[in-house]
C-alpha cells in the first residue's frame, strides 16, 4: 500500500515509516525538519529511511496549502498517518500562533487533501492532554473533554473534532489516537527521559517537576507504533448503536474513532527516575520544584477499546524501555 506518513523526521513518525517499510508499504513521507529542537537528530533519523527502498522524502511544511494539495494529487496515497504537529505543553505557553499553524491549518490541509483524493483511512496524533481537567481515572474516551490546559491540548481536541465533520460530512474514515507520553531510542531532546539522561550523564542537576509526584502512564515507542499499525489496517466504521440522545465521545455514527495508547500501568516520576539512574549507573542531583502551569498530576489510560478492536494492549514495562534508550543514547552520542 501507498502510506502518506506526515512527521517522519520526527521520532514517533521515524518508527513508523520503518515498521510500514518493513511489512512492504511504500511511504511517502512529509516532514519540514523545523528547528523546535536538534535538526541534527531530525536527520539522523530522516537518512535511516531515505537509504531504504520505497521511501519517498517530501520536505515541506504542512502549512502551506498548495504544496499539501500538490502532494496529495501527485502520490494519491492510499492511507494517511498524521503525527507532524507542533508538540510539547510547555512550549505552547510561549508560543501559542506555532500551535495554530502547524496543529490546526496543518490539520485542515490534511483532511482536504485526504477529502479530495479518496484516502480509504486517516489515522491521526492526538495526545492524553486532551483530558486537561479530568479527574476520573482511568482516563476513557467516552468521557468529556471539555477542560483542556494548555492550547497545545486544545489544538489535539480540536483536531478531534475536526476530523469527525470530515468523518460525517464526506464518511472519511478517521481515527485519532490519544498517544500517553512515548519515550524509547530515537526519542525526544525536548521531553524529560532525554534531558533527564544528557545532564545525569554531563554530571549536572536535573529539575523535578511537582517534587517527583507526577504519574505517567508511559508508553514505550515499539508499543505505539504496533497500535499506530494495526489501527491503520482497521479501517474505522459508524457504531451502529451510536445514538445522539446518549452521545458516545469515542463513536459516532459517522466513520469515526479514537483510542487511547498508553501502558494501563502508571508510574511515578520518581520511580521512573530512579530506573534511569539504575541504568545509567548514577545517581542524579535533583532540584525538586512545584508544578507547572499547563501540566496534570497524572495520566492513566484506560485501553480496553484498543484491546477489543485490534488485540493489542501496549506492555513494554519501564525497566525494558529505558534500558533500550539508555543503550540507543550511549551509542549514538558516543557516551
Ligand atoms: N511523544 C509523545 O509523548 C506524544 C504524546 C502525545 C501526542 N504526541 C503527538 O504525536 C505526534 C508525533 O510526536 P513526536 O513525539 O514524534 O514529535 P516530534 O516533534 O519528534 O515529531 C513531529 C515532527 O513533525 C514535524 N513538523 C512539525 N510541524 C510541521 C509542519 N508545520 N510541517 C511539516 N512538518 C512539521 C517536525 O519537524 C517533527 O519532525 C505529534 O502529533 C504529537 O503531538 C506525542
């Protein structure tokens, strides 16, 4: 199959494209290798793939209207999966118009072009963040989310609904999925694992946001990208007993779905920092500091419509995954 796959200089996309590569999809894919961090590492990533058969590099920014238009007439793919975005909470406070560009023009710009060339399935990143003010734990789909936190996290909700006008109006086939923060080898220099590693390893303090008491439901990258795969060959479809007296959030009666992806285990930063030391083989000066702003004490995904619809639940647990960052991070930095 033809696979557009936007972000894939970036590190959940970069996985992706491998792992469509090497089940004999041919992907197309579209990244526009921005400076939000180290562009070194974007094409590192980027040249692992392009010196591998039947991918195609497409440098461009999904913002621009003509060339997404140009690009979706020109490769005609037959599935799209969607992860370029603008990423990351914190930064969303600073620069909020970054958001607006890439996460909600980017966004419309795919759908037309998935509208008007007859994709058969859009799969889609959205993030745990959408859950913002919920307190129910597990977090399920079929909940509200009405209470984001940051625009970042608005940006995902509205991508979400987005895509479900889409789904109703022209029965484009749409999954969103509610990825719980990934971290694996290839992972990024922006998100704690990575900047906890680089300055444990360059003997300096780290910061402990919320003193260490924040709970991620962590989900290791290989985790990911099998659920990103399997729910791309499951094409989604109306749920028959979707009702708009009782409206279900994660169905519809249009073609249209979102799942969680995350572990079902959450663990505390404080513990997950204490196995990266165990594999680093040191311990880390800590400066424990309150919470910041845009950013939840915990997340907790609850999978089970993952496991029903595709048969896959995401288990790689903490000791595993860091173990594989740890090993991927010395090698490719020399350390
Ligand atoms: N990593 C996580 O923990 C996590 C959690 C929740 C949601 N997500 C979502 O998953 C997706 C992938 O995240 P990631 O961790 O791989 O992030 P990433 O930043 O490593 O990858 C995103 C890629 O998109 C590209 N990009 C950004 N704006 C673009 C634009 N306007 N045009 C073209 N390319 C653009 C970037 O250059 C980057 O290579 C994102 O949508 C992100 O919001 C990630």
């Amino acid at each position: 199959m033809r696979i557009l796959v936007t972000g894939t200089a970036g590190f959940i996309g970069s996985h992706v494209a491998h792992q469509l590569l090497d089940r004999g999809d041919e992907v197309i894919g579209v990244d526009n290798v921005n400076d939000y961090y180290d562009v070194s590492l974007k094409e590192a990533r980027l040249a692992r793939l392009t010196a591998r058969d039947g991918f195609t590099e497409v440098r461009e920014d999904i913002a621009d209207r003509e060339k997404m238009a140009e690009t979706f007439r020109e490769f005609a793919p037959a599935r799209v999966v969607h992860l370029a975005a603008q990423a990351g909470v914190r930064y969303s406070i600073e620069n909020p118009h970054a958001y607006v560009d890439a996460n909600l023009v980017g966004f419309i710009n795919i759908l037309e072009g998935c509208r008007h060339n007859g994709v058969e399935h859009l799969v889609y990143a959205s993030s745990s963040s959408v859950y913002g003010g919920n307190e129910t734990m597990p977090f399920s789909v079929h909940d509200n989310v009405d209470h984001p936190l940051s625009l970042y996290a608005a940006s995902k909700k509205a991508n979400e609904l987005m895509a479900h006008t889409y789904s109703h109006l022209y029965r484009l086939p749409t999954t969103g999925l509610r990825f719980f923060t990934v971290y694996g080898p290839w992972g990024r220099p922006d998100m704690a694992l990575f900047i906890f590693t680089k300055r444990i390893l360059e003997g300096e303090p780290i910061d402990v946001f919320n003193h260490g008491h924040h709970k991620r439901d962590f989900t290791y990258i290989d985790d990911i990208v099998e659920g990103v795969v399997r729910t791309l060959d499951n094409v989604a479809t109306p749920n028959p007993e979707w009702t708009g007296v009782t409206p279900d959030s994660g169905t519809s009666n249009a073609p249209y779905r979102l799942y969680n992806i995350g572990s079902n285990n959450p663990v505390e930063l404080s513990r997950f920092i204490e196995v990266l030391e165990e594999c680093l083989g040191r311990k880390a000066e800590k400066n424990y500091l309150p919470m910041q702003p845009g950013d939840v004490p915990a997340t907790y995904a609850d999978v089970q419509d993952l496991i029903d619809d595709v048969g896959y639940r995401p288990e790689t647990p903490v000791e595993t995954g860091i173990k594989r960052f740890v090993d991927w991070y010395r090698n490719f930095y020399g350390v």
